[in-house]
C-alpha cells in the first residue's frame, strides 16, 4: 500500500536500530482500546488481529478487526484475556509479527512482555525489565531517586509486617498513605490519619493487595495534601531519544481513581510545568526507556512536586494528548516498536507544540444515585453527541449493545478539544447533553455537574474535590 512509505526508514538515523516493518497486529485486550488499536494499525495499513472470550462473542471489537479468535475457552470471562499461553498461542498459530496490551489486563506484567518476545513476536511496550521495575512501586522510586527526580518520602523496601509500618509513621508522622507494593488502579490503597488506625488499615490493605495482585507487600508513603495530580506522556525510541508531549491534569478522581482528564494542566506554574517535563524526560532515559510511557506526580499548592509512579503503558486518558498535540500516540508504539527513531516519525521536541486545551470524561455505565454501582442490560436507545471538537472512543456504545456485568463499566470516552479550558468544558458539556441513553444508567447526570461547578471550569481543583461536593452526585 502506497502511505506504509512513511514508514520506510530514511537515512538521516542517528543511531543504528534494527528495523523490521510489523505487518500484523494482535491486541491482547478488548473493548474501546482494541479498537483504539485496530484504527491505527488499519490507517498504517496493518492489519489487526483480535481476541475475544466467550463472553465477548458478540463484542464489537471483534468486528473492527480483520480477525478475531477466540481464546481462553471454558475460562472465567476477566482470565480468558490474562492466559499468557493461550495469547501466545493464538499469536503463534495466526503468524502475527507484534501484540499490543492496551491498558489493563496483561498490559502491566514483564512476565507477559517476555513471553511475548520469547515466542520470536515484538511486544508494542517498553522492555520487560523496563516493565517489571517500573511496575515495583519500590524499585520504581529508586529509580526515579537515581535520577535525581524529587519523591514522596516513604518506606525503602516493601513492608509486610504491622510493626514495620508503626515505626515508618512514627518516623515520619501521619497523614501517610498506604500503597500495594505491586499494584494499580487505585486498589489495596489506605490513607491513614490516626495512630490507632495503622494496626487495621494495614491489615485490611494488604489482604486487599494480596487477593488483588497476589503479593501483600506494601509501600508506605508521607500523604500529600490536597495534591494535584499531573502526568507527563513521553514517547521514547530503542536508540536512547526521548521526547515529551506534555502533561496531562487528572486530579478529578474518585477514591483514586481518574474521572475527568485535560491537557494542558489549568493553572500550572510555567517554571514548575518545565520543570516536571524535564524531570521526566530525565527518568525516562535514565532506565531507557522505550515506547509510550507516563510519569505521574503530584503537586502541592505551593509547587512543591513529587514523583509517585511511572505507568509503563498507554493511558486511558492518552487522548487528551493527541489533541493538543496532532499526535497519534498508538501509531506512534508501532513505528517505534518497527524500529524507527524519534526522529524518522516525524517528531522534534521543538515543533511539538500544545494547541488550545481538551478534557476527556469517562462515561460509564453506572449509577451515580446509587453510589455508582454498575448497570447492566441492553441499551434500548443510543444517541451520542458530535459536532466540531468532539471525539468518542468507545465499543459498545450503540442500541442493542448488551452491557455484560463480566467487565469495567466504560461506555465511551467523550473528548472535547477546544481553544481553552472554559470553552472545552462549555463543547463537553453540550455533547454530553445530546446523549440519549435508555435501557442502562450511565454516569452522565455526575459528569454534567463536574462541567458545570464553577470551581472546576476555573481550573482550581485538586484530588479532594469530588469528595468535597457531595452535591455532585445528585
Ligand atoms: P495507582 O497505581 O493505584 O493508580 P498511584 O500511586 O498512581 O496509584 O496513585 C493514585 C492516586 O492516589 C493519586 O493520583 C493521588 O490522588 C492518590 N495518591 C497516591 N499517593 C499519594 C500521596 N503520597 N499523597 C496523596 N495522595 C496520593
């Protein structure tokens, strides 16, 4: 096909990296970022390779790609798509040259990266190493300390003993924050604010980390007050560039988890913005990092930033950035992953430049009215909104569509790209007015209220503010 010459290699490589074009990608995922994936590959003229559980026969994913298979047959519907034999297998048997994680699932684990590249196919993602010592909270941070990059005070190793996390809070006082040493998702995490609660919510968290990721370790770190939450995204090559595509503000969040993404952050000091992307930038090459990443801190109110995590994967929320920026982040994971450099697709840290402000929401379909328990049926009557600066990224969001109970609630993400924060609250807004939805609850109600609360279309909120406005849910 004529437009794969793009991806031809030019001569102009600062360093030599092996380049071999992928024809065929499989994505170890489902939902909205399989098909994320399937456009990208299909506008790069690859072709794209789905997988499915039972439970997912009828999933539209299965429809956007070239070919779809079943895998996991008999197993439960979340460990069909976390059976790193029977992808592999489905991968081997259909020849594909690359695996895409998506987010989620397998998309977190060295042990999948490895096996990947041992079965003679490219992993779309960093290294393996890269993965597993970014995916070590402690190992993590030791990194990012080796770097030079600022952190969060906290435990030095993994803590498994009650006694241990006493003394870490009496050392360094309370409020301090409890973290699965190898988890995410905002899951087997505690804040702690009284001595006499140490005892039970460590306990309590770590029995949450084991039964959740299958290590009780956890991390212990000093809790930040009232913080935002900022990102870098970074893309970097297997010749050592890398290169930042600014940041990203998700600190609407409930119990740790994002709901409301932008980019760029409202507000943000330019020093202290310069600052973050340097620092990222900085941690990235230090342990060499490869493909599409993020840096993740919090900031303070007086500036002060903090290195908490690097997320070794594309990000729920990584199109925000394509929208400020023009720049296809899953095309991006591919080329790289064929072995072109920064340079050879087209990106110069110089000429990327952030256009207006763009904010994505997470329509899901749950519940606000009833703490946000997930809805589950057929969806009678769909209409979504559109028009100017409007992008949907979804799967099943369509009448007839059947919401099973066996996967996370996300109906669609609506992104609104505008001139700037006000304006792309004000485009969000009226979209998300136009939706009709019969048959399942979504969230809408909620995310119409966070549109419309003063404080938020000002850009003055940290990670306390939806548990501050009760009001919202309402
Ligand atoms: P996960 O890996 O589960 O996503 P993160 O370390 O990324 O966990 O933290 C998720 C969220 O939890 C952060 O965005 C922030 O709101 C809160 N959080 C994490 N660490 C701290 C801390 N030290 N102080 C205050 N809040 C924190």
């Amino acid at each position: 096909i004529a437009w794969t010459v793009v991806r031809n290699r030019s001569s102009t490589a600062q360093k030599t990296v092996d380049y071999k074009p992928i024809r065929s990608v499989l994505v170890a995922n489902r939902g909205e970022i399989a098909i994320r994936v399937f456009r990208a590959c299909t506008e790069l003229g690859i072709k794209s390779v789905a997988i499915y559980s039972e439970q997912d026969k009828m999933q539209m994913h299965r429809q956007k790609a070239d070919e779809s298979y079943l895998v996991g047959k008999g197993l439960p519907p979340v460990q069909a798509y976390l059976n790193i034999p029977e992808v592999i297998r489905v991968a081997r048997e259909n020849d594909v040259d690359a695996i895409h994680p998506g987010y989620g699932f397998l998309s977190e684990r060295s042990d999948f990266a490895q096996a990947v590249i041992d079965a003679g196919i490219r992993f779309i993602g960093p290294s393996p190493e890269v993965v597993r010592q970014m995916g070590d909270k402690v190992a993590a941070r030791q990194a990012a300390i080796d770097s030079g990059v600022p952190i969060v005070p906290g435990t030095a190793g993994p803590v498994t003993t009650t006694e241990e996390a006493m003394d870490f809070c009496l050392q360094y006082g309370l409020p301090v924050i409890f973290k699965a040493a190898y988890g995410g998702g905002g899951r087997g995490m505690r804040v702690v604010k009284n001595m006499d609660e140490v005892k039970e919510a460590f306990e309590r968290a770590s029995s949450e980390a084991a039964a959740a990721f299958g290590n009780g370790a956890m991390f212990i770190e000093k809790f930040i007050e009232r913080p935002r939450h900022i990102e870098v995204q970074l893309l970097g090559d297997k010749a050592g560039n890398v290169v930042h595509l600014y940041e990203r503000d998700c600190s609407v969040q409930r119990r740790h988890q994002k709901v409301v993404e932008m980019a760029p952050a409202p507000l943000l000091d330019q020093k202290v913005r310069e600052s973050m992307l340097e620092y990222a930038v900085k941690l990235a090459k230090h342990v060499g990092y490869e493909n599409a990443g993020t840096v993740e801190f919090l900031v303070d109110g007086q500036g002060n930033f903090y290195f908490i995590e690097v997320n070794a994967r594309l990000q729920v929320e990584h199109t925000v950035t394509e929208e400020i920026t023009g720049i296809d982040l899953v095309q991006s994971q591919i080329k790289i992953a064929e072995g072109l450099t920064i340079p050879e697709i087209g990106l110069d840290q110089s000429k990327i430049v952030p256009q207006g402000f763009a904010i994505q929401c997470r329509v899901t379909t749950e519940d606000p009215a009833k703490n946000f328990q997930p809805d589950t049926g057929r969806i009678e009557v769909f209409r979504s909104g559109e028009g100017m600066g409007i992008r949907l990224d979804g799967a099943s969001a369509f009448a007839g569509a059947i919401i099973s109970p066996y996967y996370d609630s996300l109906l669609v993400k609506v992104i609104a790209h505008a001139h700037d924060l006000q304006s792309s609250c004000a485009k969000l807004s009226r979209a998300l007015r136009e939706f009709r939805v019969r048959g399942v609850k979504t969230n809408i109600p909620f995310l119409l209220n966070v549109l419309d609360n003063q404080k938020f279309t000002t850009g003055v909120v940290d990670t306390y503010f939806i548990d501050e406005h009760p009001q919202l849910f309402t």
